[in-house]
C-alpha cells in the first residue's frame, strides 16, 4: 500500500463537491477515498477521478484506517465525530468553525502560516471564507511592514450561505422582475436587488458573528497582539460566487503603494490585477471558478498616515473553502503530518 487514505465528510454538499473537484488535480498520493455523508444521501452515487463512489452513511467505525479527514458537514458534525477521527490516528481538516478559535487547533490558511500545522493534535481548522482571502494578501505585507490597524468592510456572496441561499437569489430575482410578490426564506431580509448588513447572528458587542470571526482569526493566523485594532463590517450582496473587500491596513513601517505591489506580485496565491486607466480590477464574477486571490485599486489610504486602501476578490467556494482543505492535505502530506505520508 502507499499513499493516503481519505474521507470527505460532507461529500454530497456544496463545498464537498467542490473539495472533490479540487482533489481531482491534486499532488496528494492517494491511496483510496470514502464519500461520507449523513443517512438521506447514503447509497448516491458520486464520480471522482472517472470513477463511480457509493456515499456511506457517517458511523465512527467509517474512520479507521482512514489518515486525513477533509470535513465540510457543518460544526455540529465535526463535534459529534472528532473524537472518532483522532482515536482512529486521522487528522480531521475542519471548514467548519467548530475548532478554530480553540488554542491547540492550528487555524491555517496554506502558504500564509503552514509552520502553523506542526503543532496540530489531530485537528487543523480551515479558516472563514472572509478570513481566508484577506491572509494571503496581508501576511507578505505584514511581514515587511507590520499591520498596526486594520479596516475591512466585505461584500459576500450567497453563495456563502450555501445552496438555498443561491436558489432564492435566482428565484427573487425572477419574481422581482415579472413584478410578482416573493416570501423570502433563508435570508433575515429580501436579496434580490438589496444588501443586507447581517450575516449570522449579532454579538453583545452590536458586531455580527461573521464579523467577529475576520477579527479574531486574522489574529490568530497572523499571530498579531490581541490588542491589535481590527474591525470588519460584513454585507451580504445579491451576487452568487466571490467575496469582495474594501481593506485599508495601516503599517509601523513606511510601505508606499509601489513597494506593496512588489510585494503582492511576488505573493503565493495572490494576482495584482490594477490598472485603473485601462478599468482594470477584479469583479466577482471575473475570479469565480479560479483559485487565486485578486487585489486591484491599490492606493494611499487618505485617513490613515502610512496606509494602503485596495480592493481583494477570490472565489469563497475556493479559496475560502474547497482549496484551502485540499491545501492544507497536501502541506500535511508534504511535511510528514499525517500517516502514510
Ligand atoms: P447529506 O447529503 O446526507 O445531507 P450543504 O452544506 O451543502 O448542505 O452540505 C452538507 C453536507 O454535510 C452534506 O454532504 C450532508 O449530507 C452532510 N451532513 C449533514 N449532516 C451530517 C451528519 N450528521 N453526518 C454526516 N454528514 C452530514
């Protein structure tokens, strides 16, 4: 035998599916695959590499033998069977926020903090999908001037909020235009032809959740003082794939706009995509279905004394999901992390 065994946890969902697609073109050697997903998804069938998978029904026992678990099932899942996971020798990849903020769960955005993984105790959590994208462009920057403030204000897609989310956008953008009446469902507000400024619940704090979660990860991935000034305010907006940012970050040591894009142009992950005479920027639907993280409109911040305001857009099903999974598996592999690697 050689190479890795693995489970996918949630093979049936959205951000499974997309792990499984990922997983096509990956460099991880893999030995066999389980599909795992709850009993009403038990028996389908699901194609990876040309060939045909039976879905099975998630029992503890469905983890022995198995060395990486890559897990998008949704928080309460990756609870109820962690304990399952690690007695069976696997690490469990997390996308959910079950683990993230917990002190020995490495929190880990591939390429931005990998050194990270090596304190993993069979667990490693793959950060929010708004987190996610900001990393790979912050962390070079940090590296070479050291964020002393951070502002970001992100435009999510529904995508976000998973299939039903996505199937009421079209169909209240439908019913909008025929002029028809439409009862909205999975959001807290209408989304066709709106912006909603809540995404999850709100803190005690007037923060929402989704908020809270881009300033306490980008501490803990970044390894920032927790004292750093961080906020977000999180919108959702009636687009289907691809986060967008407005990020303004102020720096200890002088950075100008010329140094920054030499940095991110050499940055792992990450596309400069900035030319405003010619319009030229990153959209959503321009980077959906592409893996890196595209940054435009990069400038002085006029608020701030050393400060750069710029534009950040990647795929949330990417690299705020699937991509970052896949990643993290292949650095587990590649370091030794993981059994039969
Ligand atoms: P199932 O297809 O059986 O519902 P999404 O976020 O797109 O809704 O997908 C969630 C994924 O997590 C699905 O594959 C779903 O399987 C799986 N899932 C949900 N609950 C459980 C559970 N209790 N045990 C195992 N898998 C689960």
């Amino acid at each position: 035998m050689s190479g890795v065994n693995l489970a996918v946890l949630g093979a049936t969902g959205v951000v499974g599916s997309e792990i499984l697609n990922v997983l096509e073109n990956s460099s991880i050697p893999i030995n066999s695959i389980k599909m795992l997903s709850s009993a009403r998804s038990a028996g389908k069938k699901v194609t990876f590499k040309g060939k045909e998978y039976t879905v099975i029904e998630t029992t503890p026992k469905e983890f022995e033998g198995v060395d990486i678990v890559l897990a998008s099932a949704g928080a309460s899942t990756s609870k109820m069977y962690v304990d399952d996971i690690v007695k069976a020798g696997a690490v469990l990849v997390d996308n959910s926020s079950a683990f993230r903020m917990e002190k020995d769960v490495p929190l880990v955005i591939a390429g931005a903090n990998d050194e990270d993984l090596k304190m993993h105790h069979g667990v490693v959590a793959n950060p929010n999908c708004s987190t996610s994208q900001l990393m790979l462009v912050l962390k070079p920057l940090h590296e070479y001037a050291k964020i002393k403030r951070l502002v970001v204000s992100t435009y999510q897609a529904v995508s976000g909020a998973g299939k039903a989310a996505m199937d009421e956008l079209r169909a209240h953008t439908e019913a909008e235009i025929k002029g028809e009446s439409f009862e909205t469902k999975a959001f807290v507000k209408p989304i066709a032809f709106n912006l909603i400024p809540q995404i999850d619940v709100f803190c005690d704090n007037g923060y929402t959740k989704e908020e809270m979660k881009v300033v306490n990860e980008t501490k803990k991935i970044l390894h920032l003082a927790e004292n750093t000034p961080i906020t977000c305010t999180a919108v959702r907006v009636p687009v289907f794939v691809s986060h967008s940012e407005a990020v303004t970050v102020e720096f200890e040591k002088p950075l100008d706009v010329a140094k920054t894009r030499e940095i991110l142009e050499k940055a792992y992950g990450v596309i400069v995509m900035d030319d405003i005479e010619n319009k030229v920027y990153p959209t959503p639907t321009f980077t959906a279905g592409k893996d890196p993280v595209y940054v435009g409109r990069i400038r002085k911040d006029l608020a701030f004394d050393n400060a750069i305001s710029m534009f950040v857009v990647a795929d949330n099903l990417r690299i705020g999901a699937a991509l970052n999974t896949v990643r993290i598996a292949e650095k587990l592999v590649e370091m030794k992390l993981v059994r039969n690697a």
